[in-house]
C-alpha cells in the first residue's frame, strides 16, 4: 500500500525508494522543504524496515567528559570553557577512573568519552587514561575522542593524524563517536565553529580512523543558520566518504540547543523539524547502517516517535550529560534499562540490547540485576 501523497513532488522519490535507488541532492533538497511529513516518514520507515526490520537497537553506557577546558570558543557551545574560568574543571586520572564505575558498573557495555581542546592535558595522558580504564573496566568498549579532538591532540604532539590514531588505539580506544562534524559548510562553520577544523579536515581525519581499522560514528548539527542545501551537502559528503571507507556505523543528526551560547536568540527546534531531520537521513544515507534518535537531545518523547519516522536506534542510559545539559536540554540524564524497554515496546518496535559495533548483549542475572 502507498500513501496518499499531499506533495505530488514527492512522487518521483517515492518510486526511487520503492526501487532501492539512490536519491539525488536536489531529491535531499525536495524532502527537506516538503512539508509531507507522513510521506517523507513513510518512505524513511520502509527503508528502516528493510534495513532492520522491527528493532530498535539500544545499549547501556556511561558518557565520561574529562574535561571542559577548551582552546576554542565556537558559539554553538554552552559546554567549553577557558582554563581561568573558576567553573571549569578536569578531571584527574584517578577521578575518570572512578566517575567511570559510578551507576550500572558491572553493566555498562561503553564508555562514551568526549571533552573540550585543553591546552595542556597530552598525548601521553590521554594514553595513559585508557589504559587505565582498560585494566579496571576490560569488558566495556572504549569509543572516545571526536575527529577535532584527535586533530588538536596530533597538532599538539607535532605528529601525524594517522600516528596519534594509532598510539591511541594501541592504549585501547576501540572506536569513535561522531561529533565535532556539526555542518560542513565552510559560511556556516565560519560563523557557529570557526575555531575548529574545516569540514574536509573533519572528513580526513575520519578517513584516516578508518584506515587505521577504528569504526566511527557521525554526525550533523541542524536548527542553526544553516540552510536545506546545506544540510544536503553535508549528508552527501558523510555518503561519499562512506562509499570510499565503509567506516561509518551510525549517524546521528543532532538539534541545536541554543541556551547559555552566544546563538541564544536563535529558536530551538521543532518536533517536526527533528523527525524530518531523521527521516531525511534515512533516505539520503543509504550506505551508513543505523540512524540513531538520541533520546537526550531530542527527547524521549520525539526519539520514540522517531523508531516509526526512519530510527533504529535510540542510544542509551548515558548516565550523565553535560554538553546538552549544559546548553539547556529538559531531559533527564539517565533512563533506566526498562525505562528504554517500555519507549521501545510502546512503538511496537523489538529492544536489541546491542554493544557499540551493534553485536547482541548477553546478559546473565548477576549484570541484570544492577539495572532495573
Ligand atoms: O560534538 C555541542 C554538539 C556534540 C551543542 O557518536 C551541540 O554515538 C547542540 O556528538 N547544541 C556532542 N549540539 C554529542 C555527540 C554525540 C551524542 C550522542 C551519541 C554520539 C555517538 C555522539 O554535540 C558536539 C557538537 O557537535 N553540540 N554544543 C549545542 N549547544
């Protein structure tokens, strides 16, 4: 059965899709300025459906942030912070290694770590933490360090991209989370992240993670300055890159939360606008296997509705959120595992509980009880 199409030019893209064909840019521009939104997520859902049938993938983990210190002040950020400010913070190595077993320890599956550029913390520290995560916490998978991280820390240590990925992989990081890339528009950038790499220094360094062996994630920002043909273009260049690599395990469009940023004047995003934002990548990523609702961002409310609009996954137990909480997200910081179970069952839709390469969890009593 077809639905009814409001937007007749949607037509010629809902028989690409029926066909397994790969959408064109100006397909990408079409979807982003339809305002068929039960059309656009009806042929994202399919395309789910094919990919993944009736599952939604979800995992329990625990973000780590080591630091806020920061060299860059990009003005889409309420998270960053200059070392003399008295709010900012960093961790020390005990301190990570501890903040890591607090909440479901016997049970997290990964650590998701991410922090700010801080000018001093070095190679050898960063090494050094993993390690040290590894020998106390052998069992959960290290995704660590954005695309920007890695190229401020190879600049800092005066050595390659592909050298830092190396020595760090060898202390342990097992894989990577996909932010940093916010949009790749070199206007854009310029105005919401000029102190950070250009999108094609963003591109390479994935490149070469994925060279080097290390799955990533990936992202992009929206709800910002930047337009349709932008975000098309962004979407585009994730496809092509994954075409050449293979690399990419997961997208996650993530929404622009402006508070406490010096862009506060501009709007949050709207439900609509988010599941569009999904389903939109469903169609468009036809390379990259998973679309992931991020419940903290988008909340729990638009992520479940998203498992029906082209998700099939929507993150985890997280634990504790700094980046969005700081820039003003309502969520909570942690779900429980059955609280996810319950988001997941409740759209009809099957909870995996799956580990950061999206293998199946095994849980035995003794890891189950922690969590409920
Ligand atoms: O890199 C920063 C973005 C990212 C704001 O890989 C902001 O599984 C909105 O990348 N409003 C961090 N966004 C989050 C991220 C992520 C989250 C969950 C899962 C994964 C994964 C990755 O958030 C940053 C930046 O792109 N960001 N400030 C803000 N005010």
């Amino acid at each position: 059965m077809q639905p009814q199409l409001e937007d007749r030019r949607l037509q010629p893209i809902l028989d690409k899709v029926g066909a397994g064909k790969r959408l064109a840019p100006e397909d990408g521009v079409t979807l982003y300025r339809s305002h068929d939104l039960l059309a656009v997520g009806y042929m994202a859902n399919l395309v789910r459906e094919r990919l993944h049938g009736d599952r939604t993938y979800f995992n329990v983990n625990r973000h780590i942030n080591p630091t806020d210190v920061c060299v860059a002040s990009c003005r889409l950020c309420a998270f960053g912070k200059k070392a003399k400010d008295p709010k900012a913070y960093t961790m020390s190595l005990e301190q990570v290694w501890e903040v890591a077993g607090q909440g479901y320890r016997e049970a997290v599956s990964e650590f998701h770590i991410v922090g700010g550029l801080h000018p001093e913390l070095t190679l050898d520290w960063y090494c050094q933490m993993l390690r040290g995560l590894k020998e106390r916490y052998p069992e959960v998978h290290l995704k660590a360090f954005t695309m920007v991280e890695i190229a401020y820390l190879a600049q800092r240590s005066r050595l390659s991209i592909r050298e830092t990925l190396l020595r760090l992989k060898e202390a342990g990081m097992d894989s990577m989370p996909g932010g940093g890339a916010e949009i790749f528009c070199d206007r854009v950038r310029r105005i919401i992240c000029d102190h950070k790499i250009t999108g094609d220094q963003w591109l390479d360094t994935a490149r070469a993670a994925h060279e080097v062996g290390l799955k990533s994630n990936c992202t992009m920002l929206y709800g910002h300055i930047e337009n349709e043909e932008d975000r098309v273009d962004h979407l585009v260049r994730l496809r092509e890159l994954q075409d050449e690599t293979g690399g990419f395990v997961t997208y996650i469009p993530l929404a622009f939360h402006p508070d406490n940023t010096p862009l506060q004047h501009i709007h949050r995003t709207t439900g609509f606008m988010d599941l569009k934002n999904i389903a939109v990548a469903r169609l468009m990523l036809d390379n990259i296997p998973h679309i992931k609702a991020y419940w903290i961002m988008m909340t729990e409310r638009i992520a479940q509705i998203a498992q029906r609009f082209g998700a099939d996954d929507i993150d985890g137990t997280v634990v504790e959120e700094k980046i969005y909480h700081d820039a003003g997200a309502t969520t909570s910081q942690v779900l429980r595992r059955d609280e996810l179970l319950r988001l997941i069952r409740e759209a009809g839709r099957e909870p995996f509980e799956r580990d950061t390469l999206y293998r199946p969890v095994e849980r035995t009593e003794a890891t189950f009880t922690v969590l409920v």
